[in-house]
C-alpha cells in the first residue's frame, strides 16, 4: 500500500502543477504572454491591449501596464473587477460580455472617459453609484446597447435612467444615446426664440436680365448676314454657320426660359422657410 503510494505521489503533484499553469493562464494571462499579444518588450510601453475571447475567469498581471489607455477584455468569463488600480493613464475600458455583478475597483481611473459593461450581471444594487461618481472624466457608460441588446440585470429597472443621469451630468453619451444634459436645450430654445423675433432679412437675388444680351447676339448675327450679302455672293459654308448660330440662340432662349421658371420656384422656396415672428 505504502509503494503505491509512492507510485502515485508524482503523478498526483504533475497533476496538481497542471492545473495550477491553466488557472494562472485563464485568470488573467502572465506577463510574457501579454508581451507577446501586445507585441512589446516591457509592458511600460504598452498602450493599447485587446484580450477579448480569451476564457479569462479573472483580471490579472496588468499591473506593470501602467501606461494603458485602451484595455479591452469583452467576452470573457471574468467574475469580479480587479487588478486595475496602476492604469491610471486608461481612457478606454470595455469588459463588456462577462460575468460581472458588482461595479468596483474602478475609482482610481480618474482619466477614465469610456466604460463599457453591456451584457453582464449587474442588478440595481450593484451599480455601486459612489464608485461611478468618482469617475469624473467618464463621458460614455454602457450598460446596454444602443438597441437595448445585451441589457444588464439594472435596465430593468424602472429608476435605472433617472438614477444614473442624475448623479452623472458629466455623461454626453448614455448607454448608446446622447444624454440631454449634454445639450443647453434652455440656450437652443432662447437662440430659436431671438431668430423668430428677429429673422434675418431675406437673401436679395438678382436674376440678371438676359434680353439684352440675346438681342445684341440676335443683332450681330443680322447684321453680319446682310453686310456680306451686299459684298459678296452666300456661300453655302455661310449658309451652314448661320444655322448653326440661329440653332444656338434658340437653345439659349429655351435655356433662359428654364432658368426663369427654376428662379421662381427658388424665391417661392425661400419665401414659405422664413420663420415668421409671433
């Protein structure tokens, strides 16, 4: 019994040093192999990270990355928030598509600007609001998508908008959608206001007259015609170019009468969008 025993001590210990590589390279990967993602020597020069679709259960080995600005770890398996507190330089957060149920960990991302959490597991209680509001440069908060896609737990709830909006007015982009605080709807409106008071007066266009100058074309053309009628004999090459000329003031009269008709429907056009005042 004792050899046996013996016998299976390495074979235990191989498999237990087995299980222990794939835990720590699941959890959050080591470093060399985010050099090897990454493509870079030391990890201080790493400034954009993808490690989406990787089975990650964790949040791991990131913390000599202190130059980070875009970290993505979508759709992993990924349970808590950690590990984040060196990246200080991060502007881009996405942990979209994971197993997350609590907002934490996060408060020292002060350069923060873009997070997104869509299609994980965090309810109304674990928004963790106090943490968000930390966040001070956060312009984006996913925790939906745009088309309500891969909602978590907390959109359900009927106070989830209002309760973000208002402890975050800083937010000009909320779960795909431009957050009316980011737009001064009392300035628009006072601006719209002042334009129907005070429109501005209406464009002058001149339309040229174009008579004249068809006369003076239709003159030289006569002109031309009956002084070389009186000194020398029609040939049949003048004939042609005096077609060819009367073709042309024709194609011109209709040209101008298109023009006419197309200047009418303008000002008529111009006419009906002025704002008239109260």
């Amino acid at each position: 019994m004792r050899a046996l025993r013996l016998l299976l001590k390495p074979v235990i210990l191989y498999h237990l040093l087995n299980m222990l590589v794939r835990s720590s390279s699941s959890s959050g990967r080591t470093e060399e192999s985010i050099k090897s993602i990454s493509q870079r020597f030391d990890l201080e020069i790493v400034f954009r990270l993808s490690l989406a679709s990787k089975k990650l259960n964790g949040i791991a080995c990131l913390e000599p990355c202190i130059n980070l600005t875009d970290l993505d770890l979508s759709d992993n398996d990924i349970t808590k928030i950690e590990g984040l507190g060196t990246l200080t330089e991060l502007r881009r957060l996405n942990l979209s598509s994971n197993r997350i149920q609590k907002v934490e960990n996060i408060s020292e991302l002060k350069k923060l600007e873009s997070l997104k959490l869509q299609g994980n597991q965090i309810s109304m209680s674990g928004l963790n609001i106090s943490e968000l509001c930390q966040l001070t440069a956060l312009k984006a908060l996913y925790f939906q998508n745009l088309d309500r896609t891969f909602p978590c737990p907390a959109c359900s709830d009927k106070t989830y908008r209002n309760t973000i909006l208002s402890k975050m007015p800083q937010l000009t982009n909320f779960d795909g959608e431009r957050c009316p605080f980011s737009i001064n709807y009392a300035a628009v409106s006072e601006e719209v206001r002042g334009f129907q008071l005070n429109p501005p007066p209406p464009r002058v266009v001149v339309i040229p007259d174009i008579e004249p100058w068809l006369k003076l074309e239709s003159d030289d053309a006569s002109s031309t015609s009956a002084t070389t009628g009186t000194q020398e004999l029609v040939t049949p090459e003048f004939v042609t170019k005096a077609e060819d000329v009367n073709k042309r003031l024709d194609n011109c009269h209709a040209l101008a009468e298109v023009l006419r008709e197309e200047i009418s429907k303008c000002l008529s056009l111009l006419e009906n969008q002025m704002p008239t005042p109260d």
